[in-house]
C-alpha cells in the first residue's frame, strides 16, 4: 500500500476512508484466518469440538487465555505457540490500523514544515 510521500499534498478524505477501511480488512483477514488455524490446531491437538475449539482460539485471540487446559503433550505446544502468535497479531493488527491514520498526522505536520521553510 503506497502512500503519498513528504512533499506530496493530502489525499482526499474519500480516498483516506478507503485506504483505512483496506488496512481494516486485511487486519481482520489476518485475525480470521488466525481463528481459524487456532480453531484447526485445538480440534487436532486436543480433540475438542469445534465450538469449543473457537472459544479457546478467540479467548487467546483476545488476550483472555484458554478456556480449557491443554492436556496433551501436543496440545500444550500448540497453545503456547498460539498464545504467543496472539499477542503478536494483536501488535501486528493494530500497527495495520493505526498505520494511516498516524500516517496522515504526521504527514500534515511536514506540510506545515515545508510551508515555513518557503516562507
């Protein structure tokens, strides 16, 4: 995703909306494709339904931690594993989402700057 750059002027809101709403679908692409693997990995590791393979998944996803414990030796990996991708996605999401709205902050601030330069 290509941004305006330094001396470049604002794209307009409308476009703003749009990339912002691109990076937010990639972000919860990325957070239902990990539900989904996280639901996979607890129903093969740990033989649990698939209900209840989505709760412990989008309670990890959340950062609340599993519902139930892992009891096998496979299922305790997976879900140390998986915990550590969670907080990983969580930073990895919000960096996606925050990206253009800090993008636009501070990309009005070197307008500023380079309006008092000419000066």
């Amino acid at each position: 995703m290509i941004y305006e750059r330094r001396g470049h002027h604002f794209v307009t809101r409308r476009e703003f909306l749009w990339r912002l709403g691109k990076h937010f679908a990639l972000a919860s692409l990325l957070v239902i494709g990990s539900l989904g693997a996280g639901m996979a990995g607890y129903a093969w590791f740990e033989g649990l339904s698939w209900i209840d393979s989505f709760l412990n998944a989008a309670m990890l996803l959340g950062g609340m931690g599993p519902i139930t414990a892992p009891v096998t030796p496979g299922g305790k990996i997976f879900a140390g594993i998986y915990a550590l991708y969670a907080g990983l996605l969580f930073l990895i999401g919000a960096g996606l989402i925050f990206a253009p709205i800090i993008h636009r902050l501070l990309h009005h601030f070197h307008l500023d700057e380079e309006k008092e330069r000419r000066k």
